[in-house]
C-alpha cells in the first residue's frame, strides 16, 4: 500500500500534471503527511524535505506534523484567544467582544451597534465588515458567515491546531486607524524573540492588489516578496511599535515559531491574532533566499510522530 501511495504521490507532483483543485478534491482521503507532500511542490516550486528540512516553508510543513501542542487550538481560536491573551499581557490590549454565536441564525443584527465586525472564530477569511448599518447587506452578510461556518479549514494546509476549533461566529467594536482601514502589524516570532514583521496595505482597495512590506526588527525595510508586492509608497513606522515588538515576545516565548499580529489605532495598540503558518508555508519568497534566511530562524523542537 505505501508503495502505491508514494507512486501516486511522484506521478501527482509532476510539474504540470495536476491543478490544486483536483488535489483538494481527493484531500479527505490523504494523510497529513502525503496531502503535504503533494500540494508543497505545486505551491513552492520544490520539493519538500522533511527529513532535513532548511527553508522557512518547509519547517513549517515539519511543524504542522511534529509539533502538535493542544494548547495552541486555543492560540489559533478567536474568541478563546482573547483569554488567553489577556492572561499574559492584559486585557487593555484585547478588542470587546459584542457577543458569540453558535450559528448564523443566532445573530440579531438590530442588537449590533452602528459599526461592527462579524468573524468565524475557526478560519481565515471569513470575515464581514459593517461600517454603517443604515446600508448594510444583512443577507449578503448571512451567505458569507453560513459558508465560512461551514469551512473545515484544516483539511486544505493540514493546520493541526485548527483541527479541534469549535465553528463560531463572534461580533467585535469596529476599529480603523488613519490610514483610512485597519492595517495590522505582524511579527515574525521565534522562542520569544522578534526577527521581522510586514504590514498590509491597499486591503480594502478593490481596484488595488494588496501589498506587502517586510521590515527587520529595527523596521528596515526587507528586499523581498512573498505572495504579494511591495507598496509603492513604504508604511510608516506605527508609535506603538516598539511596545508591539515587547507584546509579541512575551506572547511568543517557548514557541519554535508563531506570527503574533497587533494594531496601532492612534497610537493605542490592541491585539489581533495568533498564526503558526504564514501562508501555510506555502507561497515562495522572491528571491528564494530569503525562504533560507527565515528558515534559519526556526529551531525545531525534538520530533513528534504522528
């Protein structure tokens, strides 16, 4: 059987052969470690070394099978995060939560304030933003919550600590900041030490691709891309960002690697979330280097097998 498997996994990975699609379709009935064996080299470009793994992507596919500490579905969640967080740095930093719901259904949109966000605690993406509910589509809000409820998120990266995260909804306080959206800032932590971070722009510009901007730990600017391309004007460098550097390390410590992300609303910092796997450790870097670079940041605890 596992002879079969590795030819079906040689003859799938061909450059050329397969789409990501018709891989997702049969990803239910894959194991974790041949499901990602499969889709890496398809997304990065290169084949996946798990037994001497280098760059920053593959660490990550070894992390998602070795390192499956239960505290971090409780890290990745939401709303229990916010918990979890406010434990360690406090609760001034934690966005209110209007209430929590079990399903779309549950929702009462007329208790909801004038501005508010409504998110799955359990994916990524499935998000809506109201800015003003005298003109808020409520169905169209309702369609994108019931399928984002409905998401197994784990199932396509094999994101271990999504795998047990109860399927909620959650209301919080609308927040923006001066730039006109809420641009978060997002540090690269490893065993409690802050080694880079991007920012996001040009999100809520439907005409405009997002952008991404990587700095160090000074904030100098990074010359690299990954998954999407720089600004044409670079962020500036938010008040609060040494205090969020200070955040992200006591939230990281004994942790091989985690992306803790904050905002800087007028210059009040709050949090915003919990990431083991940037892109899942599968969008490639620009130059390739860079993949190395932020590889060798990563110390790998001892393996776990699964």
């Amino acid at each position: 059987m596992l002879r079969i498997w590795n030819i079906f996994v040689r003859i799938l990975t061909k450059k050329g052969y397969v789409r990501l699609k018709v891989l997702d379709i049969v990803a239910q009935y894959l194991t974790d470690r041949v499901y990602l064996k499969m889709k890496f080299p398809l997304c990065v470009g290169y084949k996946l070394n798990l037994e001497s793994p280098k760059t920053y992507n593959e660490k990550l596919q070894w992390l998602k099978l070795y390192n499956r500490i239960p505290e971090y579905t409780k890290m990745v969640d939401k709303y229990d995060v916010k918990h979890y967080v406010a434990g360690v740095i406090g609760n001034e930093y934690i966005i209110p939560t209007l209430g929590v719901y079990n399903s779309v259904d549950e929702i009462n949109i007329d208790s909801l304030p004038r501005q508010f966000v409504l998110k799955c605690t359990h994916d990524s993406g499935g998000v809506v933003i109201c800015k003003d509910k005298t003109n808020f589509d409520v169905e169209k809000a309702r369609n994108i919550l019931r399928k984002g409820i409905k998401r197994n998120y784990y199932i396509y990266n094999r994101e271990y600590p999504y795998k047990n995260v109860v399927p909620r909804i959650i209301a919080e306080e609308y927040k923006e900041d001066g730039t006109g959206e809420l641009r978060d800032y997002k540090f690269f932590c490893f065993d409690g030490e802050v080694k880079a971070l991007f920012i996001a722009s040009d999100r809520s510009k439907k005409e405009e691709e997002t952008k991404f901007d990587f700095f160090d730990a000074d904030f100098n600017h990074l010359p690299f891309t990954n998954g999407h391309p720089n600004a044409k004007s670079l962020p500036f460098k938010p008040e609060g960002f040494e205090e969020m550097k200070k955040l992200a390390s006591q939230l990281s410590k004994g942790i091989p690697h985690v992306r803790v992300d904050f905002y800087d609303i007028n210059g009040k910092v709050y949090f915003g979330e919990m990431t083991f796997f940037h892109w899942s450790g599968m969008k490639p870097f620009d130059p390739v280097e860079w993949d190395y670079t932020f590889g060798s940041w990563i110390k790998l605890p001892i393996m776990k097998h699964i």
